[in-house]
C-alpha cells in the first residue's frame, strides 16, 4: 500500500513545482513591460547653467503634444517654476507656462527653437487676453539669445 502512495505523491510533487514555473514567467513578462515602455518614452530634459542662472526644461512628447516642467533661477530676478503644456512641430515648440511668482500663478506662452541638442526660447511682442499673456505673432519672435539650453540627463 505504501508504494502506490509514492507515485501519486511524486506526480503531486511534480504538478506543484510546475505552476510556479509559469508564475514566474509571467512575473519576467510584466518586469520586461515597463522596461520596453520606458525605452519608448519621450522624456527629455534641457538645462542653461552658469554659476549665478539656471533655466531647467523637461519635456513628455506625444506626437506633437508636449508637457512638462519649466524653471527659470535668474540673478536677480524672482524665480518661477511651473508647467507647460504645448505642441512641437518641426523645430518650434509653442506652450502655455502656468507658474508661479511673487505668490500668484500667472500664465504666459512661451516659445523655443530646437537646434540640434538645444532649445533657444523665442522672444517677441506680447499681448494679454482673458488674464494670459501670449506672442502677438509667433511667426516673428526673435531667437537670437544666447541662453541655449542643451539636452541633458533628467533627474528624478
């Protein structure tokens, strides 16, 4: 009686050991998942830094659509930090900043020309409707500034 009890055992044994197997390449599959969808993702960063100005620019696509963060330290101007939300066609990058400064939010558009690895923000005459300053014209800004933000690694 006792040897007919060992193979059924044995075939127990082996059915248990089997479905971890199968957890287990499902728990690789889901690991492997979000690693592939970061590789897809299209987060970049840009920064200007001198020793007394920084200008931070972080960047989501998808397809045209752009969001992301925006933050200007200038010497001697108040800081602001904020969002943007925007389109990229082409090598122009038009966005709404929502920020903060002098304790009001505030919301303006801005605007970059992307050359190469860098971002040079777009300069030009402004008007204001319904409390939102944005371009009278983007057609005409002037991205002659010096201040390049170049790609670089994002930070957490």
């Amino acid at each position: 009686m006792k040897t007919t009890h060992f193979p059924v055992l044995l075939v127990l044994l082996a059915a248990c050991n089997s479905q971890p197997k199968e957890t287990e390449k499902e728990t690789e599959k889901q690991a492997e998942a979000p690693a592939v969808a970061k590789a897809d993702s299209a987060v970049s960063c840009y920064q200007y830094a001198t020793a007394a100005d920084t200008i931070t620019l972080k960047l989501v696509r998808t397809g045209e659509n752009v969001t992301g963060t925006l933050v200007y330290l200038l010497k001697e101007k108040d800081s602001n930090k904020g969002t943007i939300q925007g389109t990229l066609k082409g090598d122009l990058l038009v966005a709404d900043y929502t920020f903060m400064a002098e304790g009001s939010q505030s919301i303006r558009q801005v605007a970059f020309k992307q050359t190469g690895n860098t971002f040079i923000e777009g300069y030009g005459d402004i008007v204001e409707e319904n409390g939102k300053q944005h371009f009278k014209n983007v057609d005409s800004l002037d991205f002659s500034s010096t201040l390049k933000l170049q790609e670089t690694a994002c930070k957490p």
